[in-house]
C-alpha cells in the first residue's frame, strides 16, 4: 500500500468510516474527528466529499466480513502474485492479470476467480501487446490484496497475512495453479546416460515457477510443501518440480496449461 493510499484510508474498516462520518454529522470538526478515531484528515475529508466512494460500490470481504469464496481467492492470489498487478485510478483500484493468448482456459480461469472474489464487479477484457489482459475495477482490492505497493512486486517484502494464509492452507492446489498457470510451464527435459556401452536419452517433463521475487519463491515452495510435491531450486528465480510422481501429483493438482 502506498503512502498516499495510505492516507486516504483505504485500509481503515467498515466500521471506523461509519464512525468518523458520524462524528462529522454530529458537529464535530475534521481534527476533532481525527484525533477521536484515530484516522487521517485527509481520509476522512475524502468520505465526506465523496460519501459513495467509502463502500466502493459493493461491500468488501474484508471491511464488511462479507463471506469470500476461499477457494477462487487462494487460485486469484497466486494469478496475481504471478502476473498481476494494481494501480490507483481517481475513483477505485484497477486489478490487472495479463494472460498469455495461447491458453484461453487460463484466461477464463482468472476472470473466473475475479468474478467470485469481486461478486457485483464488472469484468473487462482488454487486448494488450501479444497478451489479454483481465481488469476489474473496485476500490477495495487493496483490502483483499494487501500485497499491493509502490514498485514492482519483486523491489519490496511479499508477505501474506495470516487470514491468507489460512486460506492458502486450505487449498493449496488452487494457489499453486494461479502461480504456475501464471508466472510456471510445464515443458519437457532430457538427458543422456551411457547403458551398457552405448549412450541413451531420456525425456521427461517438469514444470518450472520462475519468478525474480524470492518472496514469491518461498511462497511458492511453501505451497509445494503442503501438498507433498518436492521441488528443488534450478537457479536463482526459478523452482522445478523434475521427479516423475511430483509431475503427476502437480498435473492432478492444477491441470495442464490450456
């Protein structure tokens, strides 16, 4: 979260904006109402300015408890992780997901997932430079992506808060699935091995997660973890999944790249 995001308050409940609006209602003044509740002028001036802006236009997972889909939100949280990013609009935050063009299942996936996380949200598909891109607009997806920041995902701390990871506890294949049908690929390595005097190649498939943050990386081999898959470190951003039976449990797990 930004500092200037910050000071806007978009990270304050529910609750507490009820509670400074009525301070104001009630004849108190904009420092009045800030050294009671403890909530920045600024932030406060903005829901008073702009008193339909405080809800978004939907009610939000996290500052109204509304009930969310546990198991789209783990599979968003890695799609984004691995390929998304959100960025400050006057009104409401852009949720942005880029999709390779070459798998549309993924594409609908991740719409999917946005779908079910951000229930009453409208759901746009633009077209970029040899990719879609998946965009959903509401102002609190800092709330339910807390990851967000100034700079690029790798230049600051990825850390989950532990309501995520509770739920990336419960269903650590769909994490997985957002982070390799994002930022992974499923291809196929060989190898030679002399046998009895004469040189044979092997093939065989393994699936890389290749990503520059190591905050990313751990989050990714935690996942793994979870599920039982082993995995090992191939170079310095990328994590492989090589033995025959973690390929198949990972297949089984997140399905192939369509």
């Amino acid at each position: 979260m930004s500092e200037a995001d910050l000071r806007l308050g978009f990270v304050y409940s529910m609750s507490r904006r009820n509670e400074a609006l009525r301070l104001l209602a009630e004849g108190h003044t904009l420092s009045q109402a800030s050294r009671l509740t403890g909530i920045s002028r600024a932030a406060i001036r903005d829901w008073a300015a702009h008193p339909g802006s405080a809800r978004g236009g939907s009610s939000c997972p996290r500052c109204d408890l509304v009930d969310l889909d546990a198991e789209a939100y783990s599979a968003l949280l890695g799609f984004y992780l691995g390929d998304g990013c959100i960025s400050r609009a006057p009104r409401y935050f852009a949720l942005r997901v880029s999709c390779d063009l070459k798998y549309p299942r993924i594409i609908d996936d991740v719409a999917e997932c946005i779908g079910a996380v951000h229930r009453t949200g409208t759901i746009h598909r633009v077209s970029a430079e040899g990719c879609l891109v998946i965009q959903s607009h509401w102002q609190h997806w800092p709330c339910v992506l807390p990851q967000h920041g100034p700079g690029r995902k790798h230049e600051r701390r990825i850390v989950l808060h532990g309501w995520q990871r509770d739920i990336v506890t419960a269903h650590p294949a769909a994490f997985l699935r957002g982070l390799f049908h994002s930022d992974g690929c499923r291809a196929n390595n060989w190898t030679s091995k002399v046998i009895a005097g004469e040189l044979k190649r092997y093939d065989y498939p393994r699936w890389q997660f290749t990503n520059v943050s190591t905050d990313n990386q751990e989050l990714c081999c935690w996942a793994l973890d979870l599920v039982e898959v082993p995995w090992r470190q191939s170079n310095r951003k990328t994590i492989s999944v090589s033995t025959r039976a973690g390929v198949a449990r990972l297949d089984e797990l997140i399905g192939l790249k369509q």
